[in-house]
C-alpha cells in the first residue's frame, strides 16, 4: 500500500491550486514586455509544488 501523507486532502488541493496559478501566469506572460516579476512568481510556485511532490509517491500527479 502506497503511503500517502497525512493531510493529503489538503496538500492534493494545494497541487492543484498552485499548478493552475502557474498556467495562469504562463498565458500572463505572453501579453507582458517584461516578465521578469510573472518569471520569479512561477519560479517560487514551482518550488513549492516540487516540495509538495516529494511527499507524495512517484507519478502520483502525473494524470
């Protein structure tokens, strides 16, 4: 049995939330000359969602 965190409801809807805010940015970024402050955002919510990941088994949000 796959071991999955302990507030993973939480952490699935944070997934979630976060990778469509970086969607969000990435269409942001096509309308904007200078997209060095949507860059540092979409950085920092790629952090948080590879943190995210690693308490999570392998593949568990690829779908």
């Amino acid at each position: 049995m796959v071991e999955l965190p302990e507030k993973f409801p939480e952490y699935s809807i944070m997934y979630r939330t976060i990778s469509n805010q970086i969607k969000s940015l990435q269409k942001q970024k096509e309308n904007v000359q200078d997209t060095t402050e949507i860059d540092s955002k979409i950085i920092k919510y790629q952090e948080e969602l590879n943190r995210i990941k690693k308490m999570f088994p392998d593949n568990f949000f690829e779908n």
